[in-house]
C-alpha cells in the first residue's frame, strides 16, 4: 500500500472522528437546551443527520451564541458543586484516631495531666475503664 493512501486513509479517518465528535456535541447541546420545545429539537436532529455538514454548520451558526452561554453556565455549575464538595471535605469533624493523636500530644506536652489524658480517652471511646496512661518523658 503507497504512503499517499495510508495518508488519505488517516485522513479520512480524521475527518470521521471529527464529525461523531461534532455531532455528538451538537445533538447533546441541542438536549441540554430547556427553551426548545420538543418539535424544533426533532426538527433540529432531522436537519442534522439528513444535511449532515450543512446542518451542523447551520446550527452553529443560528445557535453558536446560545450554545456558548450554555457550556458557560455549566461550567460555572460545576465548579460551584466542586467547591461545595471541597468545603464539605474540609469541614468534616475530626476522627476519634485525630482526637486521640491531639490527645496524645496535649499529654506529650504536658499540657494536661495523665488522669486527665485518661478520662478523656475514656470518654472519646466510650469505654467503662481504660487503663491509666504511663507516659515516660523522653
């Protein structure tokens, strides 16, 4: 096989990956569009996979505006849900191993007693006796 038909091949290969990438891309902006009545969105599907070329660059041209506003406003909702979950993720309450790790190191600092360590772990777990701490400075 000549190096101009692998070329030509790739070509049209291109050429194919670019209009399902179009097509996929116009018909899902034309189903995210809530001002369409169902009829123009029908009307709209026809025109594109009957006229395929002319369609699609029909409707990017009559809807291009609208279609840019609507990835917008998406993309504008996704990063405020992203937000929302990393402000969520932040504000989680700390974990009995974390309350006990500042525990730990309260007691390391001697800011608070061994007994006091011990109730406090003893509250935190739950427990009806935990074993007094023996904490050797180091």
């Amino acid at each position: 096989m000549p190096l101009w038909d692998v070329l030509i091949s790739i070509f049209w290969f291109m050429l194919l990956f670019a209009w399902f990438w179009l097509l996929i891309t116009l018909i899902g902006d034309l189903f995210h569009d809530h001002t369409l009545s169902g009829w123009a969105k029908a009307l709209w599907v026809c025109v594109i996979i009957v006229i395929p070329w002319l369609g699609a660059l029909t409707y990017i041209v009559a809807r291009g505006r609208s279609m840019r506003e609507r990835a917008r406003e998406e993309t504008e909702r996704r990063v405020a849900a992203s937000h929302g979950d990393i402000k969520q993720a932040g504000s989680r309450p700390p974990s009995t191993a974390e309350e006990l790790a500042t525990l730990a190191d309260l007691r390391d600092r001697r800011a608070i007693s061994d007994e006091e360590f011990a109730r406090a772990k003893t509250k935190l777990l739950g427990t009806e006796r935990a074993r007094p701490a023996t904490h050797e400075p180091v």
